[in-house]
C-alpha cells in the first residue's frame, strides 16, 4: 500500500491514479487528489488522466450511495429494514445544509489560502505560533487523514513539532465544515465540544513547546530554509496587484471553489455518509439499554467510550454522526467529545504517521499529554450539561 501525498488515504499500487515526476511514482485516491498534486506542481496531464471527477465504479461517494439507496429501496419489501430507513432519513434531515454549506466554505478556502502561508506561520518557535496553528486549523477544509498529510508537509517545510501538533488536533474537530455540521447535529452543545478541541489544541501545543526547551521531543532547525525571507503581507499585495476584476476571471474563481468543494466532497462526503449508515443502523437495532448501561454519563462509561474510539478507525466527518447517535441515547455530552477527541489523540494512524516522519518521542506523547485533557473535560461535559 502507497499513501496519497495530498489527503494522506492508504493506496493500492494497483491504482490507475498514479503519477510518476522527477524520477518518483505518486499514488492517489482519485482523481481528485491527482489533479491537485499536479497543478501545484505545474505538471500538465495526459488526457486520460484529465477525465471526470466521478467515476461510477471507482468514487467512493457514489459506491456508499448506491448501498444506502439500495438498503432503503429494500426497506420497501423487507419490514426489517424500516427502522434504519426512518433512522437514516432523520439524520439527512438533520444535517443536509450543514454539509453543503460545508462544502462550499471549503472550495471558498481552499481556493483562496495559499498553504505556504500556513508553512511560515508555524515555522518559528514562538508562544504565538500554537494560536496560529489552532487558529488555522480550525480554518483548514480535509478529512482527519489530509489533515495528517498536510501536517506531514508542513513538518518537512519547517513547521515545529509543537506547532503541528497542535494543528493536528485542531483541525479534525474544529475545522470550518465540520463546525457547521456539528452544530447541525449538537445545536448549543457543539460550542463546548469546539471550545474544547480549541483548548486540547493550545494547552498541548504549549506543552510540546516545554518538552521541544528540554529535549524531550525532537526539534527543528532554529531557522527553517526560506522561511525568514518570505512575507505574507508582501505576498497578499503582489497578488492583489494581479488580480484585475472581470467577467471570465470571476467565472474561474467559481470554478476553483467549485473543484475546490468537488476535491475535498471526494475526501470526506463518502466518510460522512458512512457515519450515518452506521449510526442509522445503531439508532435503529442497539436496544437504547446498552448505551445507558455500558456508554452512560459516567466516569466508566467514558473509558469504555475512549476505549471504543481507540479501536474504531473512522475519518472525524464518520465519527460525529455516530458521536451524535451515542448523545441521542443517552445525553451525556461528555462521551460524544471523549468519542470524538479521543479519537485523534488516540489513533493508531496518526501516532504511526508522527512516529515515522516527526519523531519517536513526538508520537509516544501525543496520547500521554492529550488523553488526560480529553477525560477532565468529558466529565466536566457530563457534570455541567
């Protein structure tokens, strides 16, 4: 198996989304991936390469679509499968607007906020870069696994240990799309589960600084290459200098938010819909004594809620609506954050990610400083809400 370089999913090799440049094969999810990987590079595409985002056999959206579509015609004939039909239409109720409106704010944002921006501000080691890098974050427009590659990049161009961390625990939770959704799943109670991840984010990005002073986690050169001479500001004003308002250049930005929402739907909609077919089929066949027996708002219910996140490897846009369905039964706030922070802090993915291409010590802390937050703030979900 390869990973994508740009949305960091495990490839086949056998993939025909593959790339080779400068002597290097790259392996994508789709087609998606490929083309974005290419126009950063300014690589230029045989045309077969260059064909339609959605391919009936190959998109996961519409494989996942056509299952759900298929089960609830069958809901039709089978009396059996009712009940997850009635659970699912709920959930598309429930969320639909939040998830194209999702969408759209990231084609907005990834067609307009250029990644090197996002480079330089965590390059330094300062108090101030762990904001930036929450605070971007919470701006960025990927599935958990892009988020895992596009920490991976920023590494290597120079971002410190400390601030992509804190990046990486922001953007699963309290990215921009997935705010929304949550909202649209939690009303009210998603403010504390987004305050929340903001403050995992912070509080450990500073204690990784702590730990980077003393040697405790691997550290960057103190002065990344080509960090020192380039200028955000500078940069706005030469490309507002360019930029000259005009029917056919307003034409090409709607279609970079368009591919920009089409890109990033590739990622994470297929994840989404997942996430409520297995929630559906939760709501509809858990009997609701399990969640309150075994899920409840208890400080026992919340290992078991961790120890199920630890093992469940679900993308964060598949994971709220079965967070959602655990709230749903049983109320305890508490447990749907612990399910879906804890997620992160504990998954097998991105330590091995860290491990592999930040360092040995900056992986091995990541669930010993994040997993104690995670269940103080569980519990302080469940006693007060």
């Amino acid at each position: 198996m390869a990973t994508d370089p740009i949305c960091g999913m495990e490839v086949s090799e056998n993939t025909e989304n593959k790339l080779t440049h400068e002597g290097e094969t790259y392996y994508f999810c789709g087609l998606g991936c490929l083309k974005k990987f290419a126009n950063a590079r300014n690589i230029e595409l045989e045309k077969e390469q260059s064909g339609s985002y959605f391919s009936l056999l190959k998109n996961k959206v519409i494989i996942i679509t056509l299952i759900l579509v298929f089960l609830v015609g069958l809901s039709f004939i089978i009396p059996l499968l009712e009940p997850f039909r009635k659970s699912l239409f709920e959930y598309f109720r429930t969320i639909w607007w939040a998830i194209l409106l999702g969408l759209i704010l990231g084609g907005v944002i990834d067609n307009y906020i250029p990644r090197e921006y996002i480079s330089h501000l965590l390059a330094r080691p300062k108090k101030r870069t762990i904001f930036y890098a929450v605070f971007l974050g919470f701006l960025m427009s990927a599935c958990s696994h892009g988020i895992l590659a596009l920490g991976i990049q920023l590494h290597k161009k120079g971002a410190s240990s400390a601030g992509v961390v804190a990046f990486l625990l922001a953007s699963p939770w309290a990215n921009l799309p997935l705010t929304i959704m949550l909202f649209g799943f939690f009303g009210a109670g998603a403010i504390f589960i987004i305050l929340s991840a903001l403050l995992v984010g912070i509080t450990t990005g500073f204690v990784y600084q702590f730990l980077e002073r003393h040697d405790l986690v691997e550290k960057q050169p103190s002065n990344p290459e080509g960090f020192e001479s380039f200028s955000i500001k500078a940069d706005i004003k030469k490309r507002m200098g360019r930029y000259s308002f005009s029917i056919s250049r307003f034409k090409e930005d709607i279609k970079g938010v368009f591919f920009g929402a089409v890109s990033l739907g590739n990622m994470v909609l297929w994840w989404i819909l997942l996430g409520m077919g297995l929630a559906s089929l939760a709501g509809a066949y858990v009997p609701s004594d399990f969640f309150q027996a075994y899920l409840g708002p208890s400080f026992l219910g919340l290992l078991i809620t961790l120890a199920f996140a630890t093992v469940i490897e679900v993308c964060s846009e598949g994971s709220a609506p079965m967070a959602f369905e655990l709230f749903r039964q049983t109320g305890a706030l508490g447990n749907s954050f612990t399910f879906l922070m804890a997620g992160v802090a504990t998954d097998y993915t991105e330590i091995g990610l860290l491990w592999s291409n930040v360092g040995k010590k900056t992986a091995i802390w990541l669930p010993i400083v994040t997993v104690p937050q995670v269940l103080v703030l569980g519990w302080i979900a469940n006693t007060f809400f």
